[in-house]
C-alpha cells in the first residue's frame, strides 16, 4: 500500500511485472522506467527511513518514560524538539538572508537541528543537577523553560522573516519525509543499528527504575549513571530523527500505551515491541499523507499530532478519573 499511494498512481500488479523485469536485467519500456524510478528512488527510500525514524520515537518514548516513570512523558519535555526547532529555524533564516550558504543549505539545517537538540538537553541536563544527583522533577520544570525560551526564539525569528523564511520554518516545523535520499537512509541506518542496540541493553535497568530509584540502587543499579545514559540517548535519538525529518509529534508518548495495552509493561517484551509498531505506526502516516489528498501531501507531523492530540487527551481525562493508566 505505501508503495503505491502518492500522487503517482502504482498498481500491484503493474510494480510486480516491473521489479521482476528488472532483476532478470530486462530492458524496461519508458513508462516501465518511470514506474521503477517512482518506486526504487522516491517511495522506497522514505519508507525505510519512515520505519527507522518511527522506531526511534518510539524506543525513546519508552525509555523516557519508564526513566521518568510517567506515562504521559514524552522526549520533548526535556526540550529536544524546541532546541532543534530553534536552531533550524535559525539556519533556514540565514540561508535566505545569505544566499550563497543555499548550496549546502540541507546540510546546514540538519547540523544546526541536531545541536541545537543536544545543546537543549546539556542545559537541561546542567540546570537539573543536585548534589545528590538528577532530580526528576527539576528535570521536567527545566525541559518546560527551555521549550518556552525555544518557542520565544522561533517567534523572534519568525517575526523578523521574510515570507519565504517564514513558509519554510513553517513547513520544516510539521515534519516531512520529503527529499529522502538512499545516501540519508544508509547514513540514518547506520546510526539507528547501534542506537537500537543500545535500547534492548537497557530493558533491564529501565524495569529497575519502575520500581523507583532508591529500590533500584539497593539492587546494585548506578541510577545517576543510567540516567545520564538514558538521557543522552533519548536526546541523540531524537535529535537524530528530527534534524533529518523535522518535528514529528506524539509517536513517542503514543506507541508505548499500545505497546504497554498489548504486552504488558515488562520492558524486556515492551521496547522490542515500541521498536515495531514505531516503524508500522510511522510508516501508515507516511501513507496517509501522500494518499488522503493526492496530488497534495500532508506533511507528516500533521498526520501523527492528528493521531496523537486526541490520544492524549483521552489519556489525561482517564487519568483525571481517577483510572490507570497503560
């Protein structure tokens, strides 16, 4: 289905008959090699980094919030999005004040998103520490005021952005996987293997946080090591995600309730599982926004907050009446 959805019409059966002429090395007709370059280098790419951007959100979802132990965390709240927000904004203001940094524009964006993510969490990381360690709730208060320097930032530079400046800091802001490339997907993959890795490493150490921190340093854990640890993962993660494809809301906080309904909290089945349904869930969005108004697309953050917003509040009034939470 995702191949085929989009503003370029692809039937299963004509795709099939192209994909098989071309690995037996057959010569393929011109409507047969348009077909084949819509799938092999448009679609294709995008929806393998749909499944490796989605497990990311998703993983990190679940550690933040077996870390936090709150189901209603998510990896923005320690201001990972706003700070790449800021800072692609920033750059998306400069490339078109400065035309000559257009040629290595993408580039430019990408970097500045992704340390402006990590410099939000070394602020947060820096304002949140105590002597006896990382308070979770000045960790929380601490993502809350950098996210809101970071949407004074946005707004500045917003204000003083001309249209184009303004379309495209809009545009990046919703996320999009638009304009990926194999080259984007093989670098991304390359660092999700290991990052992945590292998320199954911690099932154990994050079953020992549920129980809470002093339980789990009673129990040979280094909780303030882990901390760190689980931090600066999520924030590399996400940080990782978002300056390749903008701000993609609500994965994180909504793939772990499903997860958590359908294989109970044990995070040794439960990030596994994050992982999975991360890919599947992101890649239906990527579906969505290409087929619900062809030849329009959606941007993708669009679809997932569409999905996600309504989720959270359903969330927030369960929990209000007093009902647990998944």
């Amino acid at each position: 289905m995702g191949m085929q959805s989009g503003s370029f019409e692809q039937s299963a059966g004509i795709l099939a008959d192209v994909i098989l002429q071309k690995v037996h090395q057959q010569t393929l007709s011109q409507e047969q090699y348009l077909q084949w370059y819509v799938f092999s280098e448009l679609r294709a790419p995008r929806m393998v980094m749909a499944m490796f951007v989605g497990a990311l959100l998703a993983m990190s979802g679940c550690a933040m919030q077996g870390l936090v132990r709150n189901p209603l965390a998510d990896p923005g709240l320690i201001g990972i999005s706003g700070g790449a927000a800021a800072a692609a904004a920033t750059a998306l203001a400069l490339i078109n004040h400065f035309p000559e940094l257009e040629a290595g524009g993408q580039y430019l964006i990408a970097f500045s998103a992704f340390i402006g993510a990590l410099l939000a969490v070394w602020i947060v990381l820096i304002v949140a520490r105590t002597p006896a360690g990382m308070a979770i709730s000045s960790l929380i208060l601490a993502g809350v005021a950098v996210n809101a320097l970071a949407g004074t930032h946005i707004g500045a530079i917003s204000y003083m952005a001309n249209d184009d400046a303004l379309r495209q800091i809009t545009y990046w802001t919703m996320g999009s996987l638009g304009g990926v490339t194999w080259s984007k997907v093989l670098f991304v993959g390359a660092l999700s293997v290991p990052i992945i890795g590292l998320y199954m490493h911690l099932r154990q150490p994050l079953n020992l946080f549920a129980l809470g921190e002093n339980e789990a340093q009673c129990m040979g854990l280094e909780v303030n090591k882990y901390k760190r640890f689980i931090l600066w993962l999520v924030a590399f993660s996400v940080a990782l995600a978002t300056a390749l494809c903008g701000i993609i809301g609500f994965v994180g906080l909504v793939v772990p309730h499903i997860a958590r309904t359908l294989f109970g909290a044990d995070h040794k089945y439960l990030m596994p599982a994050c992982g999975l349904l991360g890919a599947i869930l992101m890649l239906a969005a990527d579906t969505a926004s290409r087929a619900l108004f062809p030849p329009l697309e959606i941007p993708i953050g669009i679809v997932t907050s569409a999905v996600g917003a309504p989720f959270f509040l359903y969330l927030l009034a369960k929990q209000k009446r007093g009902g647990a939470i998944a």
